[in-house]
C-alpha cells in the first residue's frame, strides 16, 4: 500500500532513508536505492528493543498498512510502540488503530480504494 509512494520519496529526494526493523526485509523494490534503503534486525528482548527503536531516531513509523484478516486480529501495540519512540505514527484505516489514532494521535491511511 505505501511502496510506490517510498519509491517516489526516495527517487525525487535523496536525502530520506526508509529503513525496516525486525525480522522484515527490505521490498526488494526498494533494493535498488542501495543504503537509502536499509534493514536493521532489531533486537529480541523486548525492552532493548524499544531503547533501540527510539534511538533510530526515525520520524515516523508505519504500523501494518495491509490490510488482511491477519493484520485485522492484531493488538495496536505497534502503533504505541512507534508512539513511545516519539514518531509520528501513520497506521492502516483498520478498526484495530481507530483508539490509538483519534484525536490526531496518528494518521490513519486508505487505499484509493476507499
């Protein structure tokens, strides 16, 4: 849902970086932007693994913008993690992320779709 939308970031300016953290790999659509686009692997235990998201320093962070029956069952905990790390937070226009978004806590994003 937000690929074309990174690939155009990252062709008209080369500044940003849209990093991945975790067990998710780089799109391999986005190899093609070398260290533009990059992985860290994060960490297993969970409370250095918030210490280091907050320390990428990222502004924002996209909690899971496909929207599938397995993305439907989750908890918004990434939202808040994302939250806590102090980054804007832009998150799937599913029913999961209406509490942790309102009140402009965070974007929730639509496909063209809808």
């Amino acid at each position: 849902m937000v690929l074309p939308v990174v690939e155009r970031l990252l062709e008209v300016m080369p500044a940003p970086r849209f990093e991945v953290f975790g067990t998710a790999p780089v799109p391999a659509d986005l190899e093609r932007f070398g260290t533009q686009a990059r992985h860290d692997p994060g960490v297993r235990d969970y409370q250095p693994c918030l210490a280091r998201l907050k320390a990428m320093g990222w502004l924002g962070g996209i909690a899971p913008p496909a929207d599938h029956p397995f993305n439907r069952c989750k908890a918004d905990i990434k939202s808040l993690e994302l939250s806590l790390a102090g980054m804007a937070v832009v998150a799937s226009d599913l029913p999961v992320y209406h509490r942790a978004c309102a009140s402009g806590a965070g974007l929730l994003a639509a496909t063209d779709e809808d």
